[in-house]
C-alpha cells in the first residue's frame, strides 16, 4: 500500500512523536489549519492505521481529539501495490 504524499507526512509525524497527538499539534507540526488535517486523519482510519479518541482535558472547554496510531500504523512502510 502506497499512502498519498500528504497522509504520508502526517502518518509520519505522528510516528515521530510517540504514536499519539492531537489534531492540533498534529495541524502545527504540518504547518496547517486543524481542518486541514482532517483528510489525512480520516485516510489513515479507513486504512486501518489510526483511530481518533476524545478526551476531557482539563482546562478545555470540549474534549480535545486525539490520534492513535494502531500497531499496523506504527509498522508502516510504503510499498509498491502489485498490478
């Protein structure tokens, strides 16, 4: 499986910081706006490679969301599909 350039980086940098960031610090690693990421968020969930968690923090207003790579996320190396 070949990931698109973009979902590529963000699997990326949730890698290099420990498997687990929010959407927030995940948009300001990628230097974008949060609602930017939602797209590569949502590409690796359908493959399988993370899933999104809701959590209370305290001092936040609403539960801050937080992405979780699963094992096969954290494994992840790109190869090249068979025709």
């Amino acid at each position: 499986m070949v990931l698109k350039e973009k979902t590529q980086e963000a699997l990326d940098f949730i890698k290099a910081h420990g498997g687990r960031v929010s959407t927030a610090e995940l948009a300001e690693g990628l230097s974008v706006a949060v609602n930017s990421v939602t797209g590569r968020v949502n590409s690796l969930v359908k493959n399988e490679l993370a899933y999104r968690e809701k959590v209370e923090v305290e001092g936040e207003d609403k539960p801050v969301t937080f992405v979780q790579l699963t094992e096969a996320g954290m494994a992840y190396e790109p190869t090249e599909d068979e025709d």
